[in-house]
C-alpha cells in the first residue's frame, strides 16, 4: 500500500513538472496562450544624487562637492534642481561659517562654496536669507526713495527717474541723485576706491587687490550709456548686467550673503540698507548719516500716514 502511494506521488510530480515545462516552452513561442507573469516590483534607478540630498543621507562636504561637480559642467548640462537643493540644505552650515572668515575674505568663502561665485545663486542666496524681499518690493522702494530724496535734495529729476522710456536719463539721474546723497553722509577717514565707479568701456579697469571691499563698476560706452555693470573685490568680478537699480541691489546682496561689515567710508551702503531693504541691522553711523537718515525716515513716515 505504502509502495503504491509513493509510486502515485511520483507519478503526480512528474506530471506537475511536465505541464510546467509545456508552459516554459510554449511561452518562448507566440501561440497566445502565455501562462499567467508575475509582477515585479518597479525598478528604481537613481540618476542623480538628488534623493539622497533630500533624504539627508549625505554629509555637508559630501553635498558641496557634488554641487561643485555639477557647476563644472557646461552650463547648459547643468541640473540646476539638485545645485539648488544643495544649496538650501547647506545653508545653514554656511551661515555659521561665515563669521570664522576674515571679514572681507571673499576668496575664502568662494573656494568652499564654489555656488557662491556666480550671481544667480548669489541672488538665490539672498532669497533664502531675506525671501520677504520680492522685486516687485524693492522696485516699489526704490520709486518711493527716489521720490523722498527728491524732496529733501531738491534735485527736481523726478520726471527723468520714472521714465522707463528714457533708460540713459533715469540711470544718469539715479547717480545723481546717490551721489548727492553721498556728500550728505560721507565720513572722513581712509579712503578707499569709489563705492561707484564710472569707467570707459575702452579702459576697463576691473582688476582688484586681495580683501578689497565689493564695490560697483560701470562702464560707458562713449555716447555716455550704460554698457555693462560689475561688482567688484578680492580679485572677484561679476557681471550684473545694464541696470543701475540691479546693481546697487546686487552690490548690498553681496554683504549680507558674505556677511560683511560695510567700510565706514561706503556710508551709502548703509542708507540702501534702510531704504531699500528696510533692515534695522546696526552698522556704523557717522553723525552725518544719522541726521540724514532721521529726515529721510520722518519723511517716509509722514508719507505713509
């Protein structure tokens, strides 16, 4: 009986295996009747580092340097998701490193955080550190500055400054009018080179000493317009393109995302801080800017009465 039942049970595994190897077979060929696949689980193939970075699972120094390999690349190969991604989640070691640099230590700063060499990072930087301040914020500021240092200068450019249309005039009249402010407020001591300069665009000088503060350089063309804009210091450049506004913006993002002590001699630097910016962060105030800045701010307040 034992004997019989084990010749059964042979006999009905090697059917089993017979049917399962007409299946192998007839599913190597297309007769239509494919036995029943299982699924699989999706494979997941990673491109990029990105899923690390946002699952935290890579060191600081891991994340810097895979942000400075993709900065390498060609611009147009660039993934500019992941370097932005590495530049958020870096952010905030970069900000406690900052005060260990030497102030005015651009080169320092650049060479551990290569992101920080190129303006439209740099800009990204600042929104991340100030995001409440959207352009279309400070492009209401720099109209309402504009129009307050009017009144207290008397310089009657009112028409040339708001006039899209004259782009020449209103860029012109804008220095004018900064340069105005800058002998209200200036504060003797050891000169450094203009915090804005007027260069010909036939002898551009953009060259700088090491540690030398960030300050603007325009250079014009001979009929007198704007053909580029430049911040420069400690050897750096940046290209910030034509507009004056855009570069005496960019110019003061450069403190705040290097964290810098302005120069006592740039005290103009100090009044865009409180009228474009708005920020009551301390900076030396010589007794020439505070008593400007009390008539400029009375006269804002007044105005928004």
């Amino acid at each position: 009986m034992r004997k019989t039942e084990g010749i059964i049970k042979f006999r009905c595994l090697q059917k089993i295996r017979h049917i399962r190897w007409k299946w192998n077979k007839r599913s190597t060929t297309n007769t239509g009747h494919e036995p029943p696949k299982k699924k699989k689980a999706p494979k997941i193939f990673k491109t990029d580092i990105t899923e690390d970075i946002a699952q935290g699972d890579m060191t600081e120094n891991e994340a810097v340097e895979a942000m400075k390999q993709e900065l390498e690349k060609p611009k147009k190969e660039q993934n500019k998701a992941l370097i932005l991604k590495v530049q958020r989640r870096t952010f905030n070691k970069r900000r406690q490193f900052l005060p260990s640099v030497r102030d005015g230590d651009l080169q320092c700063i650049v060479q551990k955080y290569p992101v920080l060499s190129y303006p439209e990072f740099i800009h990204k930087e600042f929104e991340i550190l100030k995001p409440e301040l959207k352009k279309e914020v400070l492009t209401d500021r720099w109209t309402d500055m504009l129009r307050i240092l009017d009144e207290i200068l008397n310089t009657d450019q009112e028409s040339d400054i708001e006039d899209d249309d004259v782009n020449k005039d209103g860029d012109m009249a804008i220095l004018t009018v900064l340069k105005a402010v800058e002998v209200q407020i200036q504060y003797k001591t050891k000169k450094e080179a203009d915090l804005i300069s007027l260069v010909n665009v036939k002898n551009p000088v953009l060259t700088t000493k090491a540690s030398s503060p960030p300050r603007a350089v325009i250079l014009q063309n001979e009929d007198g317009t704007v053909n580029s804009c430049y911040v420069v210091g400690d050897k750096l450049e940046f290209r910030v393109g034509k507009d004056i506004k855009e570069l005496l913006q960019f110019l003061l993002m450069i403190y705040y995302v290097f964290d810098m002590n302005y120069p006592k001699c740039y005290q103009l630097l100090g009044f865009l801080q409180v009228a474009l910016f708005r920020d009551s962060a301390p900076f030396f105030r010589c007794s020439r800017f505070s008593k400007f800045e009390k008539e400029y701010v009375d006269k804002r307040d007044s105005a928004n009465v």
